[in-house]
C-alpha cells in the first residue's frame, strides 16, 4: 500500500539549508572580506530587499511542493489530509515570489494534491470492494456455522468449524456489518463447542484422555525452559497455550488440577524467560544485550510520550475559523496553525520513532536469538 513506508515531514528551513549547504531561509550569511569586514553572502548590493524576499518565497514553495510530492505518493489517508491542509496553509504565509515562479509552482503543488485525493479516492474504491467481497465471504460462512452447529457428528463438526475460523480470519473485514456477522459466526461456534463439551462431560473416558493429553502438554512446558532458542521457546510456549485449551474438558475435579499446574508451568518458564537475557549479557554478549535494554526503555519512554501527546491533542478543541476550500470535489479543511497543528506534528513524529526502535529491537532480538 502507498502508505505503508511512511516519510517525516521535512521543515522548509532544512530543505532549503540541505540545497544551499549554509544556513536555514530567512538567517541572514556572512562572509568577511580582506578588509575582515562582514558583508552579506549573494551581495548585498546586488540584490535588493524585495529580490530577496522574492527568492526566499521561492525557495519555501519549492520545498512545499516536494513535501506535497511525499504526502501524495506515500501518506496514508489519515495522515495525508491534515498534512496537505497545513502545507496549504504554510503555501498562504510564504509570501510572493515573481509572477512566472509563482504560477508554474502553484501548477505544481495543486498537482500534487489532486494526485493525493485521486490516489485516496482510488484506494477507498478499493477497500469498499474487498469489504463487499469479505461480506459475502462472511456470510455464507455463518450459513455454514450455523448447520455445523446442528450436525449429530460433532466430532467432525468441530473439525470443520476450525477450518472455517481459519477462512474468517482471512477473511478481510467486512465494513460496518464485520461485529455483526461476528456475533452471528461466533453463537453458531459457541453453540457447537458447548454441545462438544457437553458430549465430553458425559465420557468419563473422554475425560480421563483429555487430562493425559493437558499433563502431556504441561510437561512440555517445563521441558521448555533451559532451551537456548528463547526466541522459539516463547513461540512454542503459546502453541502449547493453544493446544491446552482447546484439548477440552478432563472432569471438574481434574480439570482445576491440572489447571493450576499449566499456570505454574507457564509462570515458571516466564521466570526463566525473564532472568535469561540477564544470564546472557553476563556470559560475554554483554555490548549487543545492553544495547537491546537501552531500546526497550526507549521505547517505553516514546509509548509514555505517544500516550501524553494523544491525551494534551483530545483536548484541544476544534479551530472555529478553519476555513473550507474545495477542489477536485474533495473537501478538506485548511485550519490555521495552532496547538493542535503543533501536537498532531508531534505526536507523529512520536509514533515513527517508537516505530523505528521497535523494529531495531526486532532485529537485535534476531541476531541475539
């Protein structure tokens, strides 16, 4: 999807600065003569004040359309539409540049934004589509469920009911219906799972399987700890979790037993999972575990953050003065810049960062692993 790599904003003062080499638009430059005298870079006298203001009001709206190019091929919609208004309205204060300049950049930077509202139009087309699809997919799966939940043989019932989890989850939503074919799907299920332990309740034999087969499992468990793929173990952990609850119903007696014991055996190993990277930085990949620390606790001071902006941003009320421009037959607002301009930007930038160091953490953990 276009919006998947997401690019931070770049401030006109830095893209005007990483074109010059020197300092940011707007800060005057320097040079001393032979003299030792300062004069201004570019020739002062060459240029008069309302040259320069006319190339500095050039070089911000350049660097607003290549901002509006960025938002228009890789923001996602979300995103992209409160971008686009402020980069509009950043467009408004960046005052004139000459009359050719300004009309072949203002041709571009509309470009760019109809380019963004046609791809969003495009790509909402498309999510209705595969939400319609979804929706019959999920209705005839409910069909389905609800004569499975029928079915004499449960045993075989059960079997395919799984399958068609399988198929719901893949599935794909469904739109606003999604949550109501869900409670639809999920009673025909509950219905069919509480005939199934129902059937096993009656079986003592059932029951006496169904205990040996969760003992099995918590056994396996604790032959987990000490394994020396952590990694692998914490995913082995939660396919026998899987497997433990969906083995069934051993007897109300046997059943709390053996409970008690799963919950041991998986504090047990979360102990350990706990106290073996400590272990690990100590037998000499010390560097390479420390380094993974500093990224978890900065990870979590960006979630705290994340939650801090999000909280100061519900807050702020909405501009009474937006002003409403239409264009494309796409209506978005062009609120002026203010603190929830400013929050939005920061929250975003929050949001990419706790990205970006979740993902090196990923990475460190495989190479650890």
């Amino acid at each position: 999807m276009p919006g998947s790599a997401l690019m931070r904003p770049i401030s006109v003062d830095d893209w005007f600065a990483s074109l010059t080499g020197g300092p940011s638009l707007g800060e005057p430059v320097t040079r001393v003569d032979g003299t030792g005298q300062a004069d201004q870079a570019g020739g002062s006298q060459s240029l008069s004040p309302r040259q320069r203001e006319r190339a500095a009001a050039k070089a911000t709206k350049e660097a607003l359309c290549v901002q509006a190019e960025v938002v228009a091929l890789s923001w996602t919609s979300q995103k992209a539409r409160p971008e686009i208004a402020r980069l509009a309205e950043l467009w408004k204060q960046a005052g004139r540049a000459n009359k050719a300049d300004d009309k072949a950049l203002w041709v571009r930077f509309s470009t760019a934004r109809e380019l963004l509202f046609t791809r969003l139009d495009l790509e909402r087309s498309q999510r209705q589509a595969a939400e319609s699809q979804a929706h019959q997919t999920k209705e005839s799966l409910c069909e389905t469920a609800e004569r499975l939940a029928e079915r004499a043989d449960t045993r075989q019932a059960g079997e395919t009911m799984r399958s068609l989890v399988a198929q719901w989850k893949q599935a794909g939503r469904a739109g606003r219906d999604d949550e109501a074919l869900w409670r639809r799907f999920k009673a025909a299920q509950d219905q069919l799972y509480g005939r199934i332990r129902e059937e096993r309740k009656s079986s003592e034999a059932t029951q006496r399987e169904v205990a040996a087969t969760k003992r099995a499992i918590i056994d396996d468990i604790t032959a987990l700890i000490g394994s020396p793929d952590l990694n692998r173990a914490r995913a082995e952990l939660r396919r026998l979790s899987d497997s433990f609850h969906a083995a069934g119903y051993a007897g109300r007696d046997v059943n709390q037993k053996v409970a008690q014991e799963f919950r041991e055996a998986q504090n047990a190993f979360q102990a350990w999972a706990r106290q073996e990277p400590a272990r690990r930085r100590e037998s000499g990949q010390q560097g390479r575990y420390g380094r993974r620390a500093r990224l978890a606790q900065q990870a979590e001071r960006l979630r705290r953050d994340v939650a801090r902006a999000e909280a100061e941003l519900a807050l702020v009320p909405p501009d009474p003065t937006a002003r409403r421009s239409h264009g494309s037959g796409v209506t978005l607002n062009l609120a002026t810049a203010g603190a929830s301009t400013t929050l939005a930007a920061e929250l975003m930038r929050l949001r990419i960062r706790l990205a970006d160091t979740e993902q090196e953490i990923d990475r460190l953990d495989r190479t650890l692993s």
